[in-house]
C-alpha cells in the first residue's frame, strides 16, 4: 500500500491522543477525578506530545485534518497524501473513542442510573461530552452563539497552527531543540484548551470530535450526541478548525516565514562582522 508508513503513524498517534484526552474527560465526569480545567488540559497536551515523540518519525505527525490541510496550504506537505492522512486521523479517533466507550461502558450506565438519566435525551449530553464537544453545555455559565462558538474553535487552531509552524521552520532562530518541540506543542494545545475550553469544549481537530462522537451516536445517545439541529456540529468542530488552520498557514508563509528569514540573514551577517573583528 502507497503511503502505508505514514497512515500507520497517522492512525496510531491519533488514536493515543484522543485515548488520553477523552479518557481524562471521561475520568472527570464519571469519577470528578479532576478539580479543575488545567488537569485535563495537561492530559490533553501530554497525550499530543507522546503521540508526536511515537510516530513522528512515521508520518510527522499531524494528528489532525486541520494540520494536515494547512501544511498542503502552507507547501509542506504534497497534497497527494492527504487523503491518506485524513482516512487514517478519522480512523485513530474513532477506535480511540471506540477504547474509551467500551473501558467506561459499565461505570456510564451506573453513573445514568445513578442520576437519573436517560441515554439519547438532552439531559444525557452531561455523559456524551465525554466524546463529542458542545458549545452550549445545559448547566453551563458561558454565554455561547454559533458565531462565537465558530470564531473560538478557529482562533484556537489558529493559535495552535501558528506555533506548529514557528516551533518547526529552520528560519526560526529562536525555536528549541527538534528533540524537545514536541513538548513544547504539547504545552500549546493545554495553554489553548484553558482559555477555549470553556466556551467550546476546545476540540481544536475534526477528527478528535468527529471520530469519538460517532461512537456516541451509534452506542445509544442518538440525536444527543451531536450540540444543534442547525449545523453547529459541522460549523463549529469541523470547520472551524479547518479555516483557522488554513489563515494560520497563510499568515505564517506570507508574514511571519519571510520576516523570519530576514532577520536570520541579518544575525549571520552580524555573526560574520563579529567574526571578522575577531580575528
């Protein structure tokens, strides 16, 4: 199979971030494991920077259709893998979230019951967010329109590309070491799920939403398992990340990539002067 190297990588990461973070998010909800949003944002970016150190040297990974998209927009990548990508995203998030349901399956049922709620009706999203997001949680103090719901998911993406492609361009004098970028985008997506995650649920990645909500879908919750009857699924967790990704490529290859590259001419010049001097 063309490109079997790379759906590997891109299955396996995808399935060991989303089975970290939906399973903290499930932790949280049926145990009240976490006291506050920084844990399961740190769950979260662990589970991105474990996901990148065990297959990036498969398929760079990506993780993510909005990364993968955006590095097709941003020249990195030829867009005759991205099918390829995609396909094997989808499907890490749907077997992550297929572990997730079928670890925590008895202990869901004793927490409905426990609370009085049946599987499929509204009340029953307090347990589906485990695996979809939702931008209006009943019970919620957040204030949250479609539009700003829109807005949130791709402000996110945008932030999380944009260091994506400074953390990774050799330009960028000021980037770490490749051995330690991982972390550090790890640290990005928790600094990112802090402040979204209360309006949004911070989903940041199709995928992640899309692949585990199906599981909701099909596992009994039904219409529950998806936030509107007005497209708000759609609109919000899968293309919202993807036009943030997109206007973070953009604005990095066109902004940031030649200012970069300036100012790297500029200190290697200094340097020489410098050198020159020195002898």
């Amino acid at each position: 199979m063309r490109y079997s190297k790379e759906f590997i990588g891109e299955t396996l990461g995808t399935f060991l971030l989303v089975l970290f973070g939906c399973g903290s998010v499930a932790v949280s909800v049926l145990f009240n494991a976490y006291q506050g949003i920084l844990q399961i944002a740190l769950a979260w970016g662990l589970g991105v920077t474990l996901a990148i150190y065990l297959t990036r040297h498969l398929s760079c990974a990506h993780l993510n259709p909005a990364v993968s998209i955006a590095m097709v927009i941003g020249k990195r990548m030829s867009p005759q893998k991205l099918p390829v990508y995609l396909i094997a995203q989808f499907t890490g998030a749907f077997l992550a979230g297929l572990a997730v349901y079928l670890l925590y399956a008895p202990s869901i049922s004793a927490y409905e019951s426990a609370h009085h709620i049946i599987r499929g009706t509204t009340e029953s999203v307090q347990t589906a967010k485990m695996f979809g997001e939702y931008y209006a949680v009943s019970g919620g103090v957040a204030v949250v329109s479609m539009p700003l719901a829109i807005g949130a998911e791709a402000f996110g993406t945008f932030l999380l590309l944009l260091m994506i492609f400074a953390l990774t361009e050799g330009c960028n004098v000021g980037r770490p070491d490749d051995a330690i970028a991982p972390l550090f985008i790890g640290l990005t997506v928790s600094s990112i799920i802090c402040l979204i995650a209360p309006l949004t649920q911070a989903g940041l990645n199709p995928a992640r939403d899309f692949g585990p909500r199906m599981i909701a879908w099909i596992a009994g919750w039904g219409a529950a398992a998806f936030p509107d009857q007005t497209g708000g699924f759609f609109l919000v967790y899968i293309l919202g990340p993807i036009v943030g990704g997109i206007l973070a490529s953009l604005f990095f290859v066109q902004v940031l990539q030649p200012a970069m590259k300036r100012s790297s001419v500029q200190c290697n010049c200094a340097n020489e002067k410098s050198n020159k001097k020195g002898s």
